[in-house]
C-alpha cells in the first residue's frame, strides 16, 4: 500500500499543501521529491507548502530521521512539521501555519498591486435587490400566512 496524503487549502489565488509522508516507512519519505514536482508543475508557484511528518508517536520505529526531513524541507523551500494523527499532535498547528503562510503570501500581493483597480481580479456582481424590494417583503409578512 502506497502513503500519500495531499491536502490543500485555497485561498484568494493563493493555494497551500500540506504533504505527508510515514516517518516509520522510508519508501514515503523516497515519494515526496516526485509529489513535489506533480504538485509545483500543476499549481500556482506561489504556493505553500508544508511537508509533515505523520506519526511521530512512534519514534521507536522512525526511518526517516528529523534532521534529513527538515534539511529536505529546507532545501525545497517548504515548511516542516512533524505530527502524530493518533494523539493529535502537531496537526492543528500544521494547518494552521499554512493558513498564515498562505495570509502573508496574499498580503505580499495586495500589497505589491497597491491601488491599481485594473490589477485586481474580476468578479462577477449579484444584485441583491434595492432597500425598497427588502421593505416589500417585510410589509407582506412572507411567514404570517
């Protein structure tokens, strides 16, 4: 059985992935560099990414060792987190460094397009309707029948 777990989290053009990998089962860890190079050849290049290494409650069976993990993160330019899913270990924190991480990359490119309007994305407008249709449907008593 292959070990993959990609979850990801899209925010305002900003995209964040967390890759997780068996710190007791090298043959994950040997998997990353390729999920690395699917994911970066698919998404955004800002994207980011945090590499997790699951279950760290079992530390008397690790094959990948925390030092090697981190030196890989660092190299590829990611983030690390070690996590235990079975206590719950680390993972709230995980995902929420790559919600900050995301915040701070969408805060970089606010910042970078200034008030240029034409820079912004286009969305598209609902029309909600004006004060006079919302006080039409408070006069009808639309639940009093």
């Amino acid at each position: 059985m292959r070990y993959r777990a990609i979850t990801s989290a899209y925010y305002r053009g900003a995209v964040g992935a967390l890759l997780v990998y068996d710190i007791t089962r090298h043959v994950t860890f040997e998997n990353v560099e390729r999920w690395l190079k699917e994911l970066r050849g698919h998404t955004d290049s800002n994207i980011v990414i945090m590499l997790v290494g699951n279950k760290a409650d079992l530390r008397h069976l690790r094959a990948v060792s925390l030092e090697d993990a981190k030196s890989f993160a660092e190299k590829e330019r990611a983030f690390f987190h070690g996590t235990s899913a079975l206590e719950s270990l680390n993972v709230d924190n995980a995902f929420t460094e790559v919600l900050t991480q995301i915040y701070h990359v969408v805060s970089k490119k606010a910042l970078e397009i200034g008030n240029d309007p034409s820079a912004l994305p286009k969305g598209q407008t609902i029309n909600i309707g004006t004060k006079d249709d919302v006080s039409a449907v408070k006069k009808g008593g639309c639940c009093s029948k």
